[in-house]
C-alpha cells in the first residue's frame, strides 16, 4: 500500500501537529504494510533527522515573513488554492495510494483518503484564533468530513465532538491517541545539569508549562493563578515557560511584567533539550480551555512530574488518574492548587509514580500501527 503524507507542517519550529507528522513519517518509512511513501513540503531532513534542528538565518526569516503573511487579507485562501494546484499536479499519476492529511483539510484528491481532525476549537471558542483562520476552518473542514473516506482524531472525546457537530457514522471515524518518545523519562542531576545550565535553571527548581504562546493555551490564566502564590514559594519555584510565539500575546506580555523575575520565558526549544527541561522541573501545568489531545501532559507525565492540568476536553482521558485538575477559569482555586502541587510532598510522589505508569500505555508504534489499520479501512471504501 503506497501513501501520499502532507508534510507541510515539518517546518521549523515545530509544534504538535509537526510532532504528529514527523513520528508518523518515521513510522510509515519502516513499516512492512507500506511501500512507497510520498511526501509534499515542509523540511523532509526534519522528518528523520531532529525536530529540534537549529532554524538557519534564512528559513527563520523565511518563518516571520510567513507569520507575517498570515495577516493579509485572503492569504489563507489564496495559498490553500496555490498549494492544493501544485498538489493535484504533482500526484496525478498516483490516485491508486492513500492520501493522508495529518493537519485537517484535504486537498482535492481523485483517489482514497484520510484525514486527522486535531480539535474543534475554531468552533467552541473562536475568540482564541485569528479570524481567518475561523473563517478559513469553517468554509473548509465540512467539505473535508464530507470527502475523506476516513477520519482519525487523537482521543475520544474529539471523536464525540465531531460526531455530534458534522453527524460522522462512527464507523467512519477512529480515535488513536499519540505517543510518546522514550526520551522523555527520568533523569538524574547530573543528567540534566549540562541543559539547565545553559538556561540558568536549577534541577527540581522550577515550575513548567510547555505550549504554544496563545490564548486557547491559557497561560494567562496560569500567570495570574500564579502570582497569588506567596513571594516565598515564587522564589523557590520560578515559573518557566517553553514554546513558540503565538498570537494574540498583549495580556500575557502585561502579565508577565507583573510577575516580573519569578517568570522565565524560554522560546522554542530543540527537541533533544527538552526532556531534560522537563525532567528537571519540580511540577508541571497545562491549563488549557481546550486540547483534542494535549500531548506535552503525557510527556510530562512520562518523565514523572506531578500534573496540574484542566479537567476540561482531552486532558482527563490522557492524564487519567495521574494529574491534579482544576477549572481553567478558576484562577483562585488553580492557584490553590499550583501551591498544593509545589507544596504537598504525599500528593507530588503519587502523582509522579501514577504519572509514569500511565505514560507506558502510550506508544508511537501503536499509533502508526492504528493509522496504517485506518488506510486499510480507507482503501476497501470502508
């Protein structure tokens, strides 16, 4: 069985839905069901190599001015259109493979297809994106549902949501959770020393949220949840931010004055840093309004962090019994919480021992392994 994958999103920085696609190339190269795998855009010497790898001069700036374009009228659409004209002639001759779309819309494709639905937050909570990307994901993600021959979502509550919002038949539509790279586990001191150094950070030292600078992300929630922690617990956990730059950020620029030096943002980190980023902290929170997976909890809980995490979407269904929950829009309670997480030396083993048996049942060859299940579906048109 042959397969077409839209890597477009292996472009730097990576975020989650380039993560997904890069384990899910890796997987597809080597896997005895799969013959040929053919690729369209993004970096393919990220795909195998790291996603991580330093951005260079000119693909950084490559990146701002993309970001940059993002804001004119029309460029969503416009190059949706140009790309999906390069990709209809590109795999002309190939309509007998499987086309799989792992960041939502298909592009107009003759033969089987596949497509992998993140979330639905374009829906529930349009405030936290542009506007043209709302626009741009409203128009375009019924007329994918409508044409894919299978869905896959990454956990069953965005598999509920979607059928519930585009009346999906269920057999149309699977829920294969992420995995995680064994990477991302225990480490010592000395392991992690030589990285925290780089970063002025201190092993065991620190708070952590790893995720996108965006509002849906709620980091401003965290940052005001964590400033009425007493100056003492600030000062002994400092609160360190890891990703890339969003949109949307004025409040959390303001807040971030506010919390002044007990808050480190760290940008977007390579991938061979950050499970040593990770295993380092003392606690982690991701208090998103809403995740269709939530993927830096699981690797949080891989490397045995207790979690704080919104008992909101996906995050319960991943984090299971290992996490401390909290309402996203309860600032008092989360603050709450975040010292009980810091604090509570009973509570914070529990979590971390529940945390890394609870990482052990996810894998990435179980998920290439259901996705290649999902082609089959696809190609006998079931």
């Amino acid at each position: 069985m042959d397969v077409i994958l839209n890597t477009d999103s292996l472009s730097p920085p990576l975020a989650g839905i380039g993560n997904y696609t890069r384990q899910l190339l890796n997987g597809l190269l080597t896997h005895s069901a799969i013959g040929t795998v053919r690729r369209f855009g993004g970096r393919p010497d990220l795909a195998t190599i790291d996603a991580g790898t330093a951005v260079a001069p000119a693909d950084h700036l490559l990146h701002h001015f993309k970001r940059g374009m993002r804001a004119w009228p029309g460029a969503y659409a416009l190059r949706a259109w140009l790309r999906e004209q390069e990709f209809k002639w590109r795999f002309r001759h190939h309509v007998d493979a499987i086309y799989h779309e792992p960041n939502y819309i298909l592009k107009r494709f003759p033969g089987r297809s596949v497509a992998t639905v993140h979330d639905t937050s374009h829906l529930r909570f349009p405030q936290f994106h542009p506007p043209q990307r709302v626009a741009y994901l409203e128009r375009h993600l019924p007329l994918t549902i409508g044409r894919a021959d299978q869905l896959i979502t990454l956990s069953e509550f965005m598999r509920g949501e979607l059928m519930r919002l585009f009346a999906i038949a269920p057999a149309r539509i699977t829920a294969i959770p992420l995995g995680v790279d064994p990477s991302y586990r225990s480490y010592s001191v000395a392991d992690t020393q030589p990285t925290l150094q780089r970063y002025g950070l201190a092993h065991g030292g620190y708070l952590l949220s790893v995720a996108t600078l965006e509002p849906r992300k709620n980091l401003l929630g965290l940052l005001r949840a964590y400033r009425q922690l007493e100056p003492s617990l600030r000062a002994r956990f400092p609160l360190v931010l890891a990703g890339a730059s969003g949109w949307g950020n004025a409040d959390l620029e303001s807040e971030l004055r506010k919390v002044g030096s007990s808050a480190r943002r760290l940008g977007y980190l390579p991938a061979q840093e950050l499970p040593h980023i990770y295993a380092g902290a003392a606690g982690f929170a991701l208090v998103s309004h809403y995740e269709g997976f939530g993927l830096p909890a699981l690797e949080a809980l891989a490397c045995g962090l207790p979690l704080l995490a919104s008992e909101r979407s996906a995050l319960p269904e991943v984090a299971g019994d290992a996490a401390l929950y909290v309402d996203p829009e309860d600032i008092d309670d989360m603050a709450k919480k975040l010292a009980r997480l810091l604090e509570d030396g009973v509570l914070r083993k529990a979590l971390s021992v529940a945390g890394i048996a609870r990482a052990q049942r996810f894998g990435w060859r179980a998920c290439v392994d259901q996705t290649v299940a999902v082609y089959r579906r696809a190609a006998a048109g079931n």
